[in-house]
C-alpha cells in the first residue's frame, strides 16, 4: 500500500507530498492541473521509468533539478524509493531504495550502474513482485481503458492474456530458440560443409556417384583390353625401328660429313683466298720497291751540301740586310746635313764638298745596289730549298720502300718472286672448287680427302635403305603410340572419376549419417519451441487456459461481495460468460453497473494474478470518461465497496484521477485531494 508521495520540481509540481490510505483516494481538478503527474512520479521512484520523452523533461521549468519519493509498505514492511534528476552534469541520476523502520533505515540499493551490479530497479522489483510493464497492465487503467477487457475483440483480449501471463517472453525464448537452431545449423554447414537441409541433395549426388561406378567399370575394362593391343603392336614395331634406326643415323651422319666437307672447302676457300689476296697485295705494295732504293743513294750527302748553301746565302741577306738598316741611318742624318754657302752646319768651316757617306743622293744608291744584291741572294736561296725538297722527295721514298719491305717482311727480290709463284699455285687450287664434284673438291688438302674417305664408308654401309619406308614406319608407330596415350588418358580419367566417386560416397555417407542425427536433433528442438515456446503451442494453452480460469475464480470472488445478480465470471480467450444463480446472462444485457462492476472484478483478478498480493494498487485514470452520470455513481459506489473488500490480509488501494468533481460529494470516499495549477505550480488541497 502506498503511504506517501512526495514530488519536488517535479514535472508542474514544485512541491507536494501526499499522504495515502487504504480504500479510494480521489485526485480531482481540471485537465492539465498536475493529477497524472502522480503516476509518473510513482513508476519513476520505484522504477526510473515513465511516459515522458526523457528523464529531464521531468524537471519543472526553471529549475536544474528534482525528485520523486514514496513511501510504500508489503507485507508489514515499510520502504522509500527516491530518485533524483539533475539538469547538469553527465551523471544527472540518482536513486536510492531504503526498508525504513521506526528510526532506522536500511539500505537495499543505489543507482542503475548494472556494470557494477548495482540495479535499485531490480531489487524494487523483488520487492513488489512485477516490473513496471506488468505494473502498469494489472494495476493502472489508462482514461477509456475501463471497460476495454469487455468490449475488446478477442484477439486484443488474447494479447492482453498473453501480457500478464508471461507468454510474450515465450515469444522471446522462441526467437531464441530458432536463432540457436540457426547458429547451429551454421555452425554445422561450417563444420561439414552441409546442413540437415541438404540432406536430399546428398542423397540425390551419393546415388549419383554409385551410378557413376556403376557405369564407368565395363568401359574401364575395354579400355584396359584396347590398350593390350596397342600395346602389342607398338611393342613389334619398335623392335623393327630398332634395326633401322642406326642406318637413318648414319643416313644423318652422312649428309653431316657432306656438308662438313662442303664446308671445309668453303672455309679453305675462304682462307686460300684471302691468302691470294694478301700476297698480292704484297706484290702490288713492293713492286719498284727494290729500283727505288738502288737509285737513290748518296743524297743525304747532298742534301747537308744545299742545306749548308742555304744557311750561307740566309747569312749573306742578314749582312746586306744590316748594311741597308745602317745607311738608312746615315741617310736620315745626311738629309739633316745640307751646305749652307759652303759652310759646315755642325762646326761652320767652309767646306767645298761633303764625304760622300754624308751625301743623301750617294747614300740612297747605295741602298738600291744593296737591295737588289738581297733580291740575288733570295733567288740563290730559292734554288737551293728547291733541290733540297727534290733530295728529300728522293730520299723520303727510299724510306718509304725500305718500311713497305720491312712491313711485309721482305728482304730481297728473290722473297718477292717467291711470294709470287705460291700466289698462282693458290689459284690453281681455287680452280678445283668451281664445281659440285665432291671428290674434285676435297683434292684440296689433305683434311678434305680424309672426309671425303668417311663419305665413302657411310655411303657403303647405308646403300639400300629406303628413307621414306623408314619414316613411315616412325608414323605409324607414333600414331599407335598417340592413339594409346588417348586411351591412357582416358584410362586414367575413369580410374580418377571412380576413385573420386568412392571416396565422395564414402564422405557423403559419413556427412549424411551425421546429418540424419543432426536432423532429429533439430526436429526435437523444433517440436520443443512449437509446444513450449511458440504462442500456439501447447505449453502456451496451457498458460492461458490455467490464467482465464485463476482470473476467472478471482473475479468471480470480487462480484459474489458486491450487490449484483452476478454470481460467477467466466472468462476465455473469446468470449467473457456470466452466471446469476439461475440462468446464463448476456453481457450485452447488463446495466451500466453491473458491466463497471465486471470490468474491475476482472482488472482485480488480473491484477491478482500478476502482483501475487504484495501490491494491492489500482489506479483508474479519468475512468468516468464517456459514462453517464448514472453510471459514473455507480462506479464510485463499487470502487467503495470493493476497498473495504479484504484481499489476503491488506484491504485494496484505489487512485482515481478525475476532474468530475460533484459525484463524489454523497459518497463514503474519505479522502479527495483537488489539483489547481498556479503561477509557482501545481497546488493540492485536501478536501477530505
């Protein structure tokens, strides 16, 4: 039973405590006033959860935080959760659940840090028996909600069902379950390769594989009686190849010895050749060679002679040249030197007539004669560099003959006619390859008549063989040899895809074996989650068959203490039957009272089923709404009567949040409170 609720900046309400009693407690004041406020403030202290978009749009505007606390007792037990929220800070929450004696309080839990095994919700939900989604299914009536259980289709009915009891956790565990079937199914396609789904195309390629052997056996033994006789034959022919294949050697070799003969020569051809050429080219360089030395000697005598000569006249130039320089002297001084009435210029003697070395006009032919005795003495020299250059010519090319026989090593003229005899018996022998005549030609040397005698001997010992009988018999024997490998290839595909196939009905046996064991694995776990875990299933039947008849006898013990004709409830996923003393009764027929009277009966009976009696709480949110005034006293009555109903030992506890105000003023309800919003807030007034 709740005891108290305190809100501080809490949603619209800055501060407000209520305090609570067992029976009705009746929240009134106009929509928007703060009244369902309470509820949230409830399923946050004991849970942290609630119908907002998040924690901090708890917090009243203005403020940067708030708080929620109640006070609630179970079972002579007293207990306080609180939790707070801040608008600051990354740890903006703060929750704390206490057991409160009389002056003591014990700690249960702080927090939701679940990393450190701290979980405040957790432990309230030990506590009072049910989380907050079953909390808000057995003990809290949303506005219109009332008498939804009654005028809701069956399906909505069975998934109401399927809430309280549990039975969507069923669908959980049946998610897991096939996700469990599927990971190990993976995990065996992973192990194996397969899966049990693959069980009829394993079957399907085992009974393949065995059609295979099947029919691969007879073909592999005539390819194996083929193969005999090729094998037979090639066997003859290669004996018969072997006694004529050392004569198609000698057949090659034959034809290597002809073309090494034709070779040779080439090469002696080649070699003889440039031997001709280079000893005529000796002839042609030394030829006069010889004259040319024998005619031109004593020269170096002579040209020492001229060369003498010549650097005489060069001296006899430099002389008449130092003769000229010097009377070009004295003619600039005699041109200085003039007569002056017969008087000397320098010492003013009279002087009849002046030496003729003073004489410019004397002076001037003297120069002349001296100048053309140097024109005399460079013809002089001219002639003698010329006959110097013959004799250098002459000698020049009595060296030059001297270095062509040294160069050719040659000392005398006999060498040279020596030279020239060997030239033309070279040429004679060049003659003697001018032809195809293999005997004419090796008469060149001695090496080619060696050759040319092997030539002979192969000739001897090949006559007779037939080439072309040779080749074919090659041929054939190729061809029979390729025919076998076709078969060999053959052979060994069979061989391969029989082996192959034993082996995979050998695996696939294996892998089919493990997987039939696989599969009746999978179809137990199967028919495990159809019965048990699936909704339809029988363990799920079962559930909601033994829930509609505890709800059923629990509802039916709530209205045999209220004032109707009902008697008995019975509910079932489809229909909801009621029984007076006498006689069946629609439900369609009942008065507004009676039908408020079954709603709650069987909200009661649920919530029975859900709370296990630790929290006898009932919130009914505006459940007035859309009834008449007739029927809206009639609720409050039943609301009356059933608080003062013992359920266990602890007397039921009903929170009705409306704003019809006027029908409960002839009422027993000992305690209204009326909500008022106002500038700081909400403000609630005891009425009662």
């Amino acid at each position: 039973m709740i005891k108290s609720i305190e809100l501080v900046d809490f949603l619209s309400h800055s501060d407000t405590k209520l305090e609570f009693k067992d029976g009705v407690t009746i929240f009134v004041g106009d929509n928007g006033a703060g009244k369902s406020s309470v509820i949230d403030a409830i399923t946050y202290a004991l849970f942290g959860e609630h119908t907002r978009k998040n924690p901090k749009s708890l917090i009243r505007r203005g403020t940067n935080q708030g708080y929620a606390k109640i006070e609630f007792s179970i079972r002579d037990k007293q207990y306080e959760a609180f939790r707070k929220i801040k608008n600051i800070s990354s740890n903006y929450l703060e929750a704390k659940f206490f057991e409160t004696t009389d002056n003591n309080r014990i700690d249960i839990a702080s927090g939701e840090r679940k990393q450190y095994n701290e979980s405040m919700k957790e432990e309230v939900e030990k506590i009072i028996g049910m989380d907050y989604k079953k909390l808000q299914i057995a003990s809290i009536v949303q506005q219109g909600e009332l008498n939804a259980i009654i005028d809701s289709r069956t399906a909505d009915r069975q998934e109401l069902l399927n809430s309280i009891i549990g039975i969507d956790k069923l669908n959980i565990a049946s998610k897991y379950m096939l996700e469990n079937i599927k990971k190990f199914r993976e995990k065996i396609r992973t192990d194996l390769g397969f899966n049990d789904d693959d069980i009829e195309n394993l079957t399907r390629k085992f009974e393949n594989y065995q059609q295979d052997i099947k029919e691969t056996q007879p073909k592999k033994n005539q390819l194996e009686l083929k193969q005999i006789q090729i094998q037979e034959k090639v066997t003859g022919l290669q004996n018969k190849l072997e006694i004529e294949t050392p004569k198609i050697d000698k057949i090659n070799q034959l034809e290597l010895r002809k073309n090494e003969l034709i070779t040779y020569v080439k090469e002696k051809e080649r070699v003889i050749q440039q031997q001709i050429s280079e000893n005529e080219r000796k002839i042609r360089d030394c030829e006069g060679c010889f004259e040319e030395i024998k005619d031109n000697t004593g020269f170096e005598v002579k040209i020492q002679k001229v060369e003498e000569a010549v650097e005489e006249t060069l001296k006899k130039i430099q002389e008449i040249s130092n003769q000229i320089s010097s009377l070009k002297e004295k003619q600039i001084l005699a041109s200085k030197l003039q007569l002056k009435d017969n008087k000397c210029p320098v010492c003013d003697s009279v002087v009849e007539k002046l030496n003729p070395f003073f004489q410019e006009e004397h002076i001037k032919d003297e120069i002349i004669k001296l100048q053309q005795n140097i024109k005399l003495k460079e013809k002089e020299r001219d002639m003698y560099t010329q006959k110097r250059k013959e004799f250098l010519e002459k000698v020049q090319k009595t060296k030059n003959a001297e270095a062509t026989l040294r160069a050719h090593s040659i000392n005398t003229k006999e060498e040279l006619i020596k030279i020239q005899k060997e030239t033309e018996t070279q040429k004679e022998k060049l003659s003697l390859t001018n032809n195809d005549d293999l005997k004419q030609i090796s008469q060149i040397d001695n090496q080619a008549k060696l050759i040319f005698e092997n030539i002979l001997k192969l000739e001897l010992e090949t006559k007779g063989f037939r080439e072309e009988e040779f080749l074919n018999l090659k041929k054939i024997i190729m061809e029979e040899q390729s025919e076998l490998s076709q078969i060999n290839q053959e052979m060994g595909r069979m061989l391969e895809k029989i082996d192959l196939a034993k082996k995979e009905v050998d695996e696939i046996k294996k892998i089919i074996s493990e997987l039939k064991k696989v599969r009746g694995y999978i179809l137990k776990l199967k028919k495990i989650e159809e019965n048990i875990f699936n909704k339809k299933g029988s363990v799920a039947i079962s559930l909601r068959s033994w829930a509609l008849n505890s709800i059923s006898l629990k509802a039916s013990e709530y209205l045999s203490s209220l004032n109707t004709k009902i008697q008995r409830i019975t509910l079932s996923e489809k229909d909801i039957t009621c029984y007076s003393n006498t006689e069946v009764l629609d439900i369609k027929s009942l008065s507004g009272g009676e039908s408020v009277s079954i709603a709650l009966a069987l909200r009661l009976g649920m919530a029975s089923l859900l709370g296990s009696s630790n929290l006898n709480l009932m919130i009914l949110d505006e459940p007035t709404t859309h009834l008449d005034t007739e029927r809206k006293k009639l609720l409050v009555g039943i609301l009356s009567q059933l608080s003062e109903i013992s359920n266990s030992q602890t007397p039921m506890q009903f929170l009705i949040i409306t704003h019809d105000e006027e029908i409960f003023e002839d009422s027993n309800v000992k305690q209204i409170y009326k909500f008022e919003s106002s500038g700081e807030g909400t403000k609630v007034t005891a009425l009662r």
